[in-house]
C-alpha cells in the first residue's frame, strides 16, 4: 500500500488526449507493392487470417485506403514504423 | 522449371543464374544513392502536423537506417548464394521492395495499371522493376509455405 500524495499533476487536458484516446492505423493504395506482398505483410505484423488480409489489400487497391489496426498513440505509432520499414505508406488517424 | 528460390535442409537459397547474380549485387548501391525521387522510403505517420511528425522522428531516431542495413547485409548474403532463414528472406523481400519504390519514383510511376502500358523491353530500369517483381512474389510464396 501506498500513502495517497498530498498533491498531484494533472496532466494537460491535450497530452492526456493524444496519448490515451485511440488512433487509426492508415495504409494507403501505392501502385508499386504487390499485392502478394502486402497480403503477407498484413498476415505478418497483424496476424490476421489470409481472408481478412486480402480483404483489408482489396479494400486499400479499390478503394485507396483501410484502417489496419488501432490502439493508443505508441501502439499505432510502432504498427506504422513497422509498415513503414516493409515499404508501405501507412499514417495515424485520431478515432 | 524451378522457381528463383530452393528450400533445403540447410536453409533457403536464392537459384538465379550468374548474371541476374551479378544485378542482384549491384541493387543495394541504387538505395545507397539516395536516390529516392518520390520519397517513398520517407514516410511519416503525422504528415499533417508537423510536431507530431518531429515528435515521433526523434523517437524512432535512426532505427529505421538500422533495420534497413541489417536488411542489406541479409540481402547481400543470400545474394552471395549462402542459405538462409525465413527472416533473412524476408529482409531480402524488403530490400527488393525498398528498390522497386525507388526505381517507380524515378521512373514516375503514380498510378495503378502501369504494367500494361509499360515497355519493359525497351527499358532497362522497368525491366528490373518487373523482374524484382517477380522475385518479390515468389519469396512471398515461399514464406507463405513456411508461414
């Protein structure tokens, strides 16, 4: 047990916002990565069934984009420098 | 008819002829140019806020770099015709992608379909980029295999 602090910090109203409140992860269409390839990447980093990846790389070459996974600011921000490091053009939105 | 890669007990092996040897060895120094026309290699997660975006960059620091040189010396490994893991055919699968989006941004390519009305024959650089294409798709399905 420990003794509750006679004073705390209360975050900034904004910090506590973008740190806490959930983000989109975004890959958009490229015309240059296979859709093979981008497949296997979805299954790779997301662990999402074959079926669900075509889906989400269906979804990105008709229709320019797809949300692929979301969480707090570190997780979707560690998803898009993982994408980014397979060479696809991924970027975070606020939900 | 085989396929560019052999799996065996020893591991996995790229089986291309001497000179498609000789162009693979070459492809590293096309990313060491800096030579990436459409910034593709360069992209951030906050395009629209700039703090954000320089938040995050001083984060991540040069991590990116690293893992992309880590990627090379795999790359350049399997090249030399030395088995390999799965992870080092996928860090040879990136190295080909990384070089086929620098090549596309030189060679202008912004839109889907390009393929149809590409001349490969006449163009060496388009060429290697549906050849690389090539070779992407089948470490795909070889790691599909193991995967």
């Amino acid at each position: 047990m420990t003794v509750a602090p006679d004073q705390v910090d209360v975050p900034d109203v904004d910090e506590f916002d973008a740190t806490t409140r959930s983000w989109q992860v975004v890959v958009w269409n490229d015309p240059v990565n296979l859709m093979s390839y981008v497949v296997w990447v979805l299954r790779k980093l997301f662990g999402h069934p074959e079926a669900e990846a075509t889906r989400l790389m269906l979804q990105v070459h008709h229709e320019g984009r797809a949300i692929v996974s979301s969480g707090p600011l570190e997780k979707a921000e560690l998803d898009c420098h993982r994408l980014h490091h397979h060479g696809l053009w991924a970027t975070l939105e606020k939900t | 008819m085989t396929g560019p890669f052999v799996v065996t007990d020893a591991g996995i092996q790229l089986s291309v002829g001497t000179d498609e040897q000789g162009v693979l060895r070459s492809v590293p120094t096309l990313l060491q140019s800096g030579d990436d026309a459409g910034g593709r290699l360069d992209y951030t997660p906050h395009p629209d806020d700039p703090a954000a975006d320089a938040e995050y960059r001083e984060l991540v620091g040069d991590d990116l770099a690293h893992l992309r040189r880590e990627d090379r010396e795999s790359f350049n490994d399997l090249v030399a015709g030395e088995p390999g893991t799965p992870e080092n055919l996928e860090a040879f699968m990136r190295v080909i992608g990384e070089v086929r989006l620098v090549l596309a941004g030189r060679l202008g390519i912004e839109d889907d379909g390009w393929e149809a009305e590409a001349e490969m024959q006449s163009d060496p650089e388009l060429a290697l980029v549906g050849w690389l294409g090539y070779l992407q798709d089948a470490a795909v399905g070889v790691l599909s295999e193991l995967f």
